[in-house]
C-alpha cells in the first residue's frame, strides 16, 4: 500500500480510522479508550505541517487507511500515533507504516523510534516487541519520554500499564 505526506484533507479521516480502530478495546474491557477523542483537527496539522504525518492509501481506490504521526523526542523520531483502520488490519499496514518512519527518522539523523503504549493489549506492547521495539527502563527515558508519559498519566492512561519503548534505525 502506498505510503505519502498526510495532505489537509486527510485529517479528518485520520480521525476517522482513529475512531473505528479505537473500538477493538472495548472488547478488553477499556471503553475509555474507545471514546477518547482522537486528536484535534489543529493537532493533526501541527504534525503535517512539520512534516511528520504519513498516511496509507489502498492501491485498488486511493483510501486512506492508515496514519501515523510523531516528532522528534531527545535524539530518536518518537511515534505519537499509529492507527488502522479496522478493514485494512493485519495485513501488515501498520509495520509498513513504521518502517517508512524508521527511514525517515534515518534520514533526519535521529537514533531510533520511540514510542509509549499499552502492555498487555495484544496489539500494542506485545506486537512492537515482535517487530523489534524493546521496552526501555525507567533509567533509560530521556526527559522528553518522561514529560510525555507525565502527560499520558494525567490524561488517565495509567489506569492500564504502560511502558516506552525503542526501536534503533537500521544503518543506511
């Protein structure tokens, strides 16, 4: 599937797929996570206006199917979001996804991707790990890892543990 910049009409699917992927907590017993509010309209343009929002398109019709958006974190590209849409999952959309931005990252001279997420949904700590992330130590976050995971705590996402996690770019 074709990977491309996120362009200002985009946005609104991207709130979209975060809606319909957001469902499949309801399922472990996180309903709060199912209806929060994907990210803002202003949000979603911050990051595509710095250049790190990229969306996947189906090759048969051109839809947008999924997203992810990130920035710069102390040295490493630090995914702030990655989201599927539940008709485009398993198919290997999301790892495309993180690998464009691995490249990316790269390219810009950062060390890795980081990333925060949940430990025990399947499709969060568990899947990073398969596709090589590790889960970073408390004495590893850097400051900006630990003002990020300070903000997550006070939007009430330690209800369900959590960790950060890194995965190092490959070499050119």
């Amino acid at each position: 599937m074709p990977i491309r910049p996120a362009a200002p009409a985009d946005l609104p699917l991207l709130q979209d797929i975060e809606r319909a992927a957001g469902e499949s907590f309801r399922a472990l017993g996180m309903p709060e996570i199912a209806e929060d509010e994907p990210p803002a309209l202003d949000l979603l343009e911050g990051f595509r206006l710095a250049g790190h929002a990229w969306v996947t398109e189906t090759e048969a019709d051109g839809r947008v199917v999924a997203y992810l958006i990130g920035e710069p974190v102390d040295g490493a590209f630090h995914v702030e979001q990655v989201s599927v849409h539940p008709d485009a999952a398993h198919r290997g959309v999301g790892r495309t996804l993180i690998a464009y931005a691995a490249e990316r990252a790269r390219d810009q001279g950062l060390t890795g991707l980081t990333l925060t997420t949940f430990t025990e949904v399947p499709w969060n700590a568990p899947y990073y790990e398969r596709i090589g992330f590790r889960v970073l130590g408390e004495a590893e976050l850097t400051p900006g890892l630990r003002k990020i995971r300070a903000a997550e705590a006070d939007h009430g996402l330690d209800r369900w543990p959590r960790v950060c996690m890194y995965k190092a770019t490959d070499p050119a």
